[in-house]
C-alpha cells in the first residue's frame, strides 16, 4: 500500500492556513481534489470533520491526464488516510456534483481541481455559499490568481492571504 508523503512546504502551508481560522471556524470543511489523501490527511489533525471530494477518472484537470495506476495508487493512498484519521468522509464524485449533494454550510471550502480561470471561477461560484472561508491551492498558476483576484475584487473582499505551499484564503465574512 501506497505511503502518504507530504512536503515539508506543503505541510507548513496547510498548517499555517489552518491556524489562520478562528478556532470556531474549524469544525467542518470540503476539499474538492483530494487525490492522494495528501493534504487531507492535514486537514485532518486540526479540523474537526473533513469532507474529501474526488472523482478518481482518467481526465479530470483542466490539462492534468493521469493513468490509470497513478489513479489506483492515489485511491489507495486516500484510504490509508481514511485509516489513520477517523474524521474523513470521501464522496468519490465530480466537484459540481458534490457541491449539490452537500447542502450545510461548512467553515471551510479548500479547492485543488482546477487550473485555468474559467475552472477556477466556476468551481469558486459553485461553493462560494456554502462555507465563510473558501480557499485553495496554485495561487501561483495565472488562471487560478486571476479568478480568485476577480472573486475577491468583484465581492468587495480583501485580497486572499497567501501561503508558502501556493495556498490562498479569503474570509467572506471580511467586507
């Protein structure tokens, strides 16, 4: 069985990210791109439940192809995390069909599906009503800033607080 590997950037990130919620704020959240279970399983030790959501298909990225071993290895991977971390539920299904499915508002929306603007964009309208803090992953990718720039410019929201890991966070609640 596949081992769970998380970078030391990555890790620092996520946890940095994490403390940056008020301690309330840290009861529930949705991961839309799981994968591997890699950041999950962070999420895990500091949030209180963690709804992980992936599709595991062949082609889900906006110009991200994965085989179907890598898949396997990451699906064997999510359920060693499962394991290890009794507070995760894992919806294998697309991200807009997931964000119909769960219905109660969450602390914490963290997207790590899609790559180019128009992705971004729609995966951030998708789950912008269902949690106070949306965040994500690949600040640094161009698409990805630029939706999640015009989110925060269009909703009179500061800019998102950035991590070293290319995570982002935006409270919608900070008007």
């Amino acid at each position: 069985m596949k081992r769970i590997r998380e970078s030391a950037a990555q890790k620092q990130g996520l946890d940095d990210l994490i403390e940056t919620l008020p301690p309330g704020q840290r009861k529930s959240m949705v991961e839309v791109g799981s994968f591997s279970g890699e950041g999950t399983s962070i999420f895990a030790k500091k949030i209180g439940f963690v709804i992980a959501v992936d599709p595991y298909q062949a082609y889900w990225g906006d110009d991200e192809e994965h085989t179907q071993y890598e898949i396997e290895e990451a699906k064997e991977a999510m359920d060693l995390a499962m394991k290890q971390h009794y507070n995760i539920s894992l919806l294998r299904m697309k991200g807009k069909d997931a964000c119909t499915f769960i219905r109660p508002v969450v602390n914490l929306v963290y997207l790590d599906a899609a790559f180019t603007q128009i992705g971004a964009t729609t995966m951030i309208r998708q789950w912008k009503d269902h949690c106070r803090f949306i965040g994500g992953h690949d600040y640094d990718m161009e698409g990805v800033k630029a939706a999640v720039d015009a989110f925060a410019c269009v909703n009179q929201l500061p800019p998102p607080q950035t991590f070293q890991d290319t995570s982002w966070l935006i409270d919608q609640h900070d008007k």
